[in-house]
C-alpha cells in the first residue's frame, strides 16, 4: 500500500486511489502548470487506519439503514460514526511516511524560495518547466515579501489540509464543500490532527444526510491533500467557457483581495471580468461589493480583514492581469481538452493554479447571457425581458431554467422546516448546510455571491433555476408572494407565469406517483429514473466518465476479452498455460473502468460470444460446435455450467479488481432456467467475488421465461434484472434480429414486447430488486422511454452518444406523469 502520493507521481486516472481533487493536482503539476508542490495520503491509507482500528465494520453498519426522512437518526448516526473515526490513530507506517513527506515538502519549498527573489514573477514548476506571470509588484511589497519569506525559514511550514473525496466529483452528486479543508496548519502535531479531523468530516451529518438522499450506499473513502499554503494576495475562481451562455465563445474570471474562500463561500461580492476566449480580450468588468478579505495574520494564522467602501470598491485585476489570467485558464482547458473550473490565487508576483475540474454543468441558455442584467437595460425596453409583468429584482444569472411559486426567506439552514416543497428559496447565501433545503426548492434567490459560489455551482448541479448577488432579495421579496425565477437572465418578476408548464414545482404528490423518485423538476439535470451508460472499450472510459451518468448500465465483455484473448480460444490458452495473461489484460481493462467510474456502479456481463463468434478464433474449430441457429444455442449462463473452468477464469478477474474497487456488479446473460441459474450461482459463490455473499450479481432479461421467474431469481439472492430489449424482441416475436428479409417485423415497441417488459419490471419492484434496460429505443423513442417511466423501472442505460436525447425523454417522460398526478387525469400523448 502507497500511504503518501506525490503530486507529480498522479493523474486524472487517479481518482479512486487520491480523490478528484488530488488528481487534478497530480495531472496539472505533470503538465507543468503553476500548482503549490504537495503530496496526498491516499484513500487506501484511510481504509487502512479504520481496518485496523476496527472501526470499518460499525461505520458500515451505522451507514447501512440510513433514511433522509429520519433525521434524528441521521444525527445520531453522524455522531456515533465521527466518535469512531476520531478514535482512530494513524497506523505506524502511514504516520512515518506522511511525517517524512511534509518535512520533504518543507525542504523543498524552502529551497523555492531561497532561489527566487520576491517579485520575480517566475517559479520553477515540478520537472523543472517555468511558470511565468505579468504580475508586477511595487517595491515595498516586495520587501515585505523579503522580509516574510526569512521569517518562514525559521518556522514550521505552513500548509492546506484539504479533503479528496474519491466520490465528491463524480457527475450527478454535489459534494462540493461538505468535507474539511484547513488553512495555516503548520507543525507536525497539528497536521496529524487535521489529517483525522478530514477522515472524519466524512461522516458529517450533512454529508451522510446527502448519502442517503442520492441512494449511495458504497462504502465511502476519502483521501487528504497536503499542499504548501499560498499567503493570497488576490484570489478567485475563472471559468474557461462562460457557464450562463457556453456557446457565446466567453470566459469568466471572479476575484476577490485575499484567500478564495471569500469568493466559492459567498462572503463577498467578487469583482466579475467577462472576456473573449478569443485573444482573449477583456469585454466586460463588474466590480463587486467587497466588504472583507481573509488573510494571512502576523501569527500565521487566518485573520478576517473588513474592508471600507473605498477599498472594497476598488479593481482586484487590472486588465492586463484579466487577459493573462485568461491565457492560463485556456493553457489549462487545451490540456485536459475540455472546458475547466479553475480556482487560482496570487501572492509575491507569482500566480498560482489550487484546483481545476471539469465543468459538467453546462447547457444552452436562453436570454442575454454573460453577468449582470440591471435595470432600465437596452435588452428590456427593446422587449427581451418579460415585459408583461414588473421585474422585482436583478442579479446575476447563475443557473439556467424558469420556475414560479411562493417566497419563502430563510435566515439560515435552521429554519428548513418553513420552507415547503416547491416554494421559492431567498436566502443571503447559502453553504452546504442549506443543500437539502435547496433540494426541495423550485429556484434559489440570494443577496450575494457570484457565479462561481456555492449557491451557484450547487444549483447547476441540481438543475435548480437560480438568481445570485441581488444584493437585497431577503428585504425586498416578501413570504407568500408569488414570483417567477428566470435563472437565464437574472431577473425575478412578480407573478406566475402565462402558462403552467415551465414553473410546475415538485410537489410531494407527483414525487410519491414517480417508482423510487427522489427528485423531479422541469428542465433540470435530476431524473427519478437513473441513467446508466453502455461501454465495451476501456480505452474510453475516462472520456465517458465524465459525462453526466449514473454509471455503466452494461459493461460488455466481449471486446476487452477479444484483445485480452490475442485471437485465441480460450482453450486454447488453457492448453499453453497462458491463463494468466489473459486474467493479468482482463484486469487491466476492466480495473481501468472501474476506477474511472467509482464509486459509480459498474454493471460488467460476462462473456456472451455464440459458438460462430468463439469458432472464428485461432483453435475454436477444435473446441465449438457446429449450430444451425447459434442466436438460441450454446451461449450464457448455461455455457457457464457446461464449462466452469473458463467461467472461473473470468470470476477471477472480478476478484482480482474487486479488491480495489467497490463498485463493481457481475450480470449473467441468457439465463433460461431456474436450475441452470441455481448451477451458476454455485460456482460464483465458491469464487473471490463470492457471489451472493459478496459482489452483487443481476441477470440480463433476455428469454421470455425470465417474465415468469423473476420472483424465483430475486429468492435466489439476484439483486436486480437488465432487460435486453433485443434479444427480448425476437424471442417474444419469433423474428431473428439480424435477418435482413424479416426486419419489418422487428418492433420493440410491439404490444407484447411491451406487456412483457411491464410484467419483468412490476415483479422486479414487487420482488424488491433493481430493473433497467441497456438499449437505444428510449432515446429514439419518446412514447418508448414513456412506457417504461410508467411502469417504475429503476434505470435505463443507452450509448454514449443517446445521452443527451435519452435523457430529454426520460425527463419528458417524467414531467408527464407528474403533471398528471398533480391534476388528477391523464394527459394525450406529445
């Protein structure tokens, strides 16, 4: 086990073992980007600790029963699991290894500085490239920085111990800020501490309470950042593309006097510069409200600074400083090839890069985009604004969609029990306490904050339309009265829209009338029904991860097997004694998805080749038989009984990566019988993964019989049923699917194609398992993805490239059959 990472040993392939926080850094400081050297102490040396504590096993089960619905509970639990983990001491070797890696660090950083002048503006990157600035510095600072920088050879490193949760930015949760971070730790003592005080924060009460209402139930890890501590000067968080208009070919840069928490928390107003990426060139500047700034004290320690109107009015970045601000940002975007969320400080002439993630929540928004609509503006009196009704209020359009409903003003997180499903949050601002609260609001209003706080990168994570920075939305919006949200445009009107359909709220009602919903809104990214991915080439598996899915519905086996098999019979190989080469390839493909994934499910089917496909490797002429018709032939689940060495080698490999990855499921495919299903689930209890003791095991419903067995195969200890819709088809239809002369009959929207996929999911529900179905059809079609909403199926999972229209009809389906609950009458088809 590898206790301690250090930044340049790391990649963005990473996550699993540093979190996605660490490594981002890891990949940057390889790319030779501007990061602060550091290290991290890996989520296996977490795992470790609470093993041989013997507090993993309690902290599983305190997880286990959780519901959002029981509170007191969840703070019960939340204490309980803190204690536990508190109580746990670093082991021996993870402690010596950390020790030695931040006296390392302190070296190395005190090295830096002995060999920089203050003010330079340049710094030596990790592996030696240069990291240059056009910062300019005056004279006196620079002293200052002289005279700062001798001090801090003579004391203990100052450091940022900062949380790296191995699930916290995985797409579709909004973690972001519930883990620890610490500022100025400095001292080994001290730093021992705060190490344990992040492994606890993930057991915090609202990080378990959000566990609980997304349904997560993997075992959660988490691994610590130790990075050498930036004294910001001015600070802040850019965005390569603009997040409010991601076509309008603009960036966006928020900055702050002083460390960034000011700006992702809240606090203050930062000043917002919105430039052209092309050039870039500065278009536009709003100086924000700066009333504080936090800084580095003549102890070391964190000091909160108030600033009067005069300094707080003033520019943090100067336009020159904007435009290569931006050039850095784009450098970024151009390695990770895709658009990035940066968090960026400066101090001592030098600019700094602390985070960079991708930004997954972008989408294309109507109205005029880019920063502030303020009143009386061009855009409203030539008409573009809701004209029909008075604007209340204007700010900064944070997150995209309209909704209406009722105000409702909340001080702070202890005042959730006023806020009712549906209603309209105002609040000053918000932080992590307040997500289950913004979970059940219709849209979000603050006085402050700017389009990269907390409020704002939570709500578009939720798909929650949302108005930031109004400055005076707590006293000017009043309880009960009825407003619309436009978070496109910034703007809060008085009154209801003309039309129901773009403000219906989530109402308790319609969320009950939803199988399994958690949460239903329109337009917004969070869907009832889960929405899985289809992969087979680990090639691309970090590319997929990204996009904004709840795992992989079906992993097939069949391509990484081709090319872990190197064109031979598996036989064949048995006979060479070669085996392990193929588990040893099989391994690395399949631990390549998993990590890239965690601690999203991965659902992996087993090998499904027919006796053609295994006949035209080199030896299949010796092993496979002859079948007329292989589509109904010697294949699945009952091949796997024939043959339990060559099923065994694959059990194998699921052992081999189950040992570090959590989040794996194996699914059997053809299953025809009750007995041959029994026969397998033998086997795979005998194996590493353990079967129905361990490594949760689905079958794919493929043949007709399934319709009858599902109550017999959940008895068994199946956890769940993934429909085939194509073998499902020509089974119940009698039509060979790749049969050119009979294609017409080839429907999967057939009336008995659809009666049996209801009677699969109904028996899946009523048995207590999971349903889903790997195909296209709900992408291509609406009336398809509407059947089964309607009939309560847990998930659906389609290729890549049908995400994004798999995704408005499973949504559309949703929104229907909300509507539907609300009135009280079905609606005609669309």
């Amino acid at each position: 086990m590898d206790a301690v990472k250090w930044f340049e040993t790391l990649g963005v392939e990473d996550v699993a073992l540093v979190g996605g926080k660490g490594a981002n850094l890891g990949e940057m400081t390889k790319a030779g980007l501007p990061v602060p050297p550091g290290f991290v102490i890996t989520a296996e040396a977490y795992l470790d600790a609470i093993d041989r504590s013997g507090a993993r096993a309690p902290l599983r089960d305190l997880l286990a029963q959780l519901s959002v619905d029981d509170m007191t509970r969840l703070r019960e639990a939340s204490v309980s699991a803190r204690k536990l983990v508190e109580g746990t001491e670093i082991p021996e070797g993870t402690r010596t290894a950390l020790l030695e890696a931040y006296r390392s660090l302190s070296e190395r950083c005190r090295s830096l500085s002995g060999a920089q002048s203050p003010g330079s503006g340049t710094r030596t990157a990790p592996g030696g490239s240069l990291m240059s600035t056009a910062v300019s510095m005056p004279e006196s600072t620079a002293e200052s920085m002289a005279e700062s920088t001798a001090v801090s050879t003579r004391l203990p490193l100052r450091v940022a111990v900062r949380s790296s949760g191995t699930m916290e930015d995985a797409a579709g949760t909004s973690f972001a800020g519930m883990n620890a971070t610490f500022t100025n730790v400095a001292g080994e003592s001290d730093l021992l501490a705060r190490v344990v005080d992040c492994w606890a924060s993930l057991y915090g009460e609202r990080v378990i309470a959000y566990r609980a209402s997304e349904g997560l139930t993997e075992e959660p890890a988490l691994a610590v950042i130790i990075q050498e501590m930036i004294p910001s000067e001015r600070s802040g968080v850019m965005f390569s593309v603009d997040p409010s208009a991601p076509e309008a070919g603009r960036m966006v840069i928020e900055a702050a006097f002083g460390q960034g928490e000011v700006v992702v928390s809240g606090m203050v107003e930062p000043d917002t510069y919105v430039l052209a990426r092309k050039g870039p060139s500065l278009l536009h500047v709003r100086i924000g409200a700066k009333t504080m700034k936090i800084v580095r004290g003549p102890d070391g320690e964190d000091l909160t600074v108030a600033m009067d109107a005069s300094e707080g009015s003033k520019r943090v970045l100067d336009d020159e400083e904007a435009v290569e601000l931006a050039r850095l940002g784009l450098a970024t975007e151009a390695h990770y090839g895709k658009p990035q969320d940066m968090e960026w400080a400066m101090a001592g002439g030098s600019t700094y890069l602390v985070q960079s993630r991708p930004i997954t929540t972008l989408t294309s928004r109507e109205g005029p985009a880019g920063g502030r609509v303020g009143q009386g503006t061009e855009e409203q009196v030539a008409g573009k604004g809701p004209a029909s009704r008075t604007v209340l209020l204007t700010g900064l359009a944070a997150s995209p969609g309209r909704a209406w409903g009722r105000v409702r003003v909340l001080a702070s997180p202890d005042e959730e029990d006023k806020l009712q499903p549906g209603e309209v949050l105002v609040a000053p601002m918000t932080s992590p306490d307040w997500v289950p609260i913004m979970r059940r609001a219709a849209a979000l209003v603050t006085d402050g904050g700017g389009m990269t706080c907390h409020a704002a990168i939570v709500s578009r994570e939720l798909g929650l339309p949302c108005v930031v920075g109004t400055r005076n939305a707590t006293t000017v919006l009043r309880d009960g009265e009825t407003v619309t949200v436009d978070g496109a445009r910034g703007e809060v009107s008085e009154g209801a829209p003309d039309t129901e359909i773009p403000g219906v709220s989530p109402l308790p009602a319609a969320r009950a009338a939803l199988p399994g919903a958690s949460e239903v809104r329109q337009g917004t990214e969070a869907l009832a029904t889960k929405l899985y991915v289809n992969l087979a080439i680990a090639e691309h598996a970090e590319e997929v991860a990204a996009m904004a899915v709840d795992g992989v519905g079906l992993l097939r086996a069949e391509f990484m097997v081709t090319e872990a098999l190197k064109g031979a019979h598996p036989r064949l190989l048995l006979e060479r004694g070669e085996q392990q080469v193929f588990v040893d390839a099989m391994s690395s493909s399949l631990s390549r998805i998993a990590r890239a994934f965690a601690p999203r499910p991965v659902v992996y089917r087993s090998i499904d080749f027919r006796t053609n496909e295994f006949r035209n490797l080199e030896g299949g002429d010796r092993f496979e038989p002859h079948e007329d018709n292989p589509m109904i032939g010697y294949r699945g689940c009952y091949r796997y009984v024939r043959e339990p060495d060559l099923f065994e080698l694959e059990l194998q490999v699921l052992g081999a990566v189950a040992e570090d990855s959590s989040n794996l499921k194996l699914m059997i495919p053809f299953v025809r019988t009750r007995w041959e299903l029994e026969a397998c689930l033998d086997i795979v209890d005998k194996s590493p993964i353990g079967g129905r003791r361990g490594m949760p095991v689905w079958v794919m419903a493929e043949v007709p019989s399934v319709v009858y067995r599902v109550p017999e195969y959940a008895a068994m200890g199946i956890a769940g049923v993934s429909i085939g819709s194509n073998d499902l088809t020509q089974l119940v239809l009698g039509v060979d699917r790749d049969s050119e002369t009979c294609a017409e009959l080839f429907d999967e929207s057939d009336a008995a194609v659809l009666d049996a996929i209801s009677r699969i999911i109904s028996s899946a529900r009523q048995a207590g398992i999971t349903s889903s179905l790997c195909g296209q059809a709900p992408s291509n079609h609406p009336e398809f993805a509407e059947h089964l909403v309607r009939a309560g199926i847990t998930s659906i999972s389609v290729n890549p490239d049908a995400v994004p229209a798999a995704r408005a009809s499973i949504a559309s389906a949703e929104r229907r059959l909300l509507l539907e609950s609300v009135r009280g009458c079905s609606l005609p088809a669309s």
